[in-house]
C-alpha cells in the first residue's frame, strides 16, 4: 500500500488490491527471428527485465523494421531475400538491448546472479537510439571499423545507423527525420544536383518512389548537413523508409545513375 501511495503521490489515497500475481524476470532471446512465413517480433523474439525500460521500444523498432519490408516484398516492389535482412538486423539488436538490461537487474536488484561475463553498461540513449544494422541492404564503407552503435548525439550519418536529426526548412520548419517513412529518400549537398537528377530514373528502373533533396542554404541555414551526414558539397546519401541510412557517397561520382541504381538494388535485394 505504502508504495502505491508513494507512487501516486498521495499518502492519503484508498488503495484496494484485488489480485496479487508472481513474476519472474527473464532475459532471452530468439536464436532466429525468422522461418519460412513465420518471423517474431516483440516479446516473441526477446523477453528482458524491465531495468531500462527497453522491452516496449525494442518490439515498436522490431515492427518498424519488418512493416515496410513486409510491405515492399508482398507488392513487388522488393526481393523476398529483404525479409531474410530482418533477421540479420533485429537479431542482435534484441540480444545486445536484452544484455544492457541484464546487466542493469543484476548490479541493481540482484547482485546474488553474479557479475561475471556481464556487458559492461552502454548508456540509455545509445541502447534505443544508438544501434547500428548490419545486413546485404546495408552497404559496407572501405575501411570500416564495425562499431555496432554510437552516441546518437554524436551521429556520423554511416550506413547502418539512424538518419541524423537536423532542424531544416522545407517548406516550414522541421527536421530532416520528417522526411523519411514512405518512400526512399535522397539527400544530397550543395553540389549534388547530379545525384537528385539520377534519383527519379534510378527510382523508376527498380521500380519503387524515391525522393531527391539538394540541401542547400535554403534548406540547412545552419549549413550543417554535410559535416552531420558525413559527405562533402557533391555527395549523397540515400535513407530508407525506416529511416536508417542504407548508402551514402562522401563525394561526387563519374556515373550518380548507375550509383544510385545499385545502391537501390542492394537495399531492396534485387540482385538475387
């Protein structure tokens, strides 16, 4: 009762309790998330204490990964090997958040469990924001050092990870984020009118919309975006519906069209 009353900030407060249940904190994860017509999400795939509050947010990532996969692979927009790429995204994503919560249950309710071979604590905002996908969709930079997540306060705008927030005007006031949860975007710098020209046909020859961006003064005052998106005045960087970068270019190319083209191809498993 006492809890309650402290809970609900009211020490005076009629409190009833009507049932009272055990339960018992878990922390496992699926060792696949798909087979055949069957793939998990939630709790399906990753049951974690609630230290850190992780459980909820980890089944709505889950869902907003699968949704648009589901979506392009059941019209034809995409290669059914795009669902395979579920799995080699969420999998570890679900093992690494069910750790950081283990992790936090035993150093602060239940140091008894032992702390050995424990993964050292990664900060909250890094465990649910911070996360980095890896899969065939994903393009892979030369020299990449295969960090698995990073500061989101400190994006580096590299495949794999979220789409970095910038306050942007684009026909008002927004953030880039604003732009992402349909279709495939692209953003380009200042000088990257030949990649927003390659786009639309690049879109259309894989057969899905994509959009083009050339994020001038206009659009980025602050003049920011190609230092946050990690690219010079003639590169790219093309998002997907979900929102994460699936390939970028640090500069400008001989052939923006065939770049792109591919690009698109891999991130909807085309080639297979």
């Amino acid at each position: 009762m006492r809890y309650v009353r402290e809970a609900l900030g009211d020490p005076d407060i009629e409190v009833e309790i009507e049932n009272v249940q055990r339960w018992s904190a878990s922390a496992e994860y699926a060792e696949r998330f798909g087979d055949g017509r069957t793939l998990l999400a939630g709790d399906a795939g990753h049951v974690m204490p609630p230290t850190g509050g992780f459980g909820g947010n980890t089944g709505v990532q889950d869902g907003y990964d699968l949704a648009w996969k589901l979506a392009y692979v059941l019209d034809g927009r995409a290669g059914a090997r795009l669902l395979a790429t579920y799995d080699e995204e969420r999998r570890p994503v679900g093992a690494f958040t069910t750790e950081q919560a283990y992790t936090r249950y035993v150093l602060r309710l239940d140091p008894a469990l032992g702390k050995d071979n424990l993964m050292p604590i990664v900060e909250e905002a890094t465990v649910e924001l911070g996360y980095r996908y890896r899969s065939d969709a994903i393009a892979t930079e030369p020299g990449d050092d295969g960090v698995q997540w990073e500061d989101p306060r400190a994006p580096s705008g590299r495949p794999g990870f979220r789409a970095p927030h910038l306050p942007i005007t684009f026909g008002a006031a927004r953030s880039t984020i604003d732009l992402f949860g349909r279709d495939f975007v692209v953003l380009a710098g200042t000088e990257g009118d030949a990649w927003c020209a390659a786009a639309g046909p690049a879109g259309s020859a894989a057969g899905v919309e994509v959009e083009a961006i050339r994020v001038d003064e206009s659009v980025d005052p602050s003049g920011r975006f190609a230092a946050l998106y990690g690219i010079g005045a003639g590169g790219a960087t093309l998002v997907r519906p979900d929102g994460f970068v699936s390939w970028r270019a640090s500069e400008s190319r001989p052939d923006p069209a065939a770049e792109l083209a591919g690009a698109l191809r891999a991130a909807l498993a085309l080639d297979e």
